[in-house]
C-alpha cells in the first residue's frame, strides 16, 4: 500500500528550519562559523522549498 505525503506538514516543516536558521544567522552573526554555516543551511532550505513548491502548487 502506497503511503500518501503530507506536502503541507512538509511545508510547514521546511518553513521551520528556514525560520530557526534565521533566527540563529541572527543571534550568532559575530561568531563566524554560525554565520558561514547558517548561509548554507539556508540555501538548502531554499532548494527544499524549490523542490516542495513544485509538488505543493500540483497538488493545489
């Protein structure tokens, strides 16, 4: 049986981890391995909001 995927708990999921790497790139702006590793985390959040967005507005 073919499990069915939630794309708006997926979503809101991803928007999480876009909102928490922000908030950290902020707190941890002068400490500069957070700042380098925070610009990453966000630019595959991105992708991951690409590639949701695809399915998502299929699914819409």
């Amino acid at each position: 049986m073919a499990q069915q995927i939630d794309l708006n708990k997926i979503n809101d999921k991803i928007q999480l981890l876009k909102k928490t790497a922000q908030e950290l790139s902020q707190i941890g702006e002068n400490f500069p391995a957070i700042a380098r590793n925070t610009v990453r985390i966000l630019a595959s959040v991105k992708m991951l909001e690409i590639n949701v967005s695809d399915l998502f507005e299929l699914d819409s």
